[in-house]
C-alpha cells in the first residue's frame, strides 16, 4: 500500500484513540451524555474508544452528525488503520500472490 509518505513511519491511530485522545477532551461532556446524543450504549462508546469495536458506516453516520464534519472522516480513519495494520500481518501471503496482467 502506498499511502501517504507523511505517515510514514507513524503508527496508524485507531478512530477510538483519536475520540479518546483528541476529540471528547475538548467537548467537556461526560461520556454517557455523549452517548445519549448519539443514540448508543455507554458500552459501545468505551469499546470504540478501547478499539475493541470498529467505527462502522451506522456509526460514522452518527459520528459525522454529532460532530458536524460527515461520515466520510470517520470512515476513512477507519479504513486506513484496518489496512495499515492489516498488510504488515499479510505481508508474506500477498508476496505470494502473482498479479495478473491487465
């Protein structure tokens, strides 16, 4: 996977680590207030934020509403860690495949 060079070398970062980290410190809501407002379980919410569960496309809905910036953030955040850390586990099973020609 190419991906972008300026990433290169960091650790891909989890949705959850980035709502954890970053996002919910600056709302100064408690956690069970904010998953009131997106109409999910406390429990949900922990296991996103503990990258226990992925974000999925119903939640990224919800994420991409609450915080005014769309569904496709949060998708591609997700993306992009499953596949970062992903192809590293897979790398000798793909050095295997053989591509075809177009």
């Amino acid at each position: 996977m190419a991906g972008n060079p300026l990433l290169k070398g960091l650790a891909p970062m989890h949705p959850g680590e980035f709502l954890r980290d970053i996002t919910l410190p600056a709302l100064d809501l408690p956690k069970a207030e904010i998953a009131r407002r997106l109409g999910i379980s406390r429990q949900t919410l922990y296991d996103i934020l503990d990258q226990k569960q992925p974000v999925t496309p119903a939640m990224a809905l919800r994420l991409g509403k609450f915080f005014g910036n769309g569904p496709d953030f949060w998708l591609n955040l997700q993306r992009e860690y499953e596949l970062r850390t992903l192809e590293p586990k897979m790398a000798e099973e793909l050095a295997a495949i053989e591509p075809v020609a177009a």
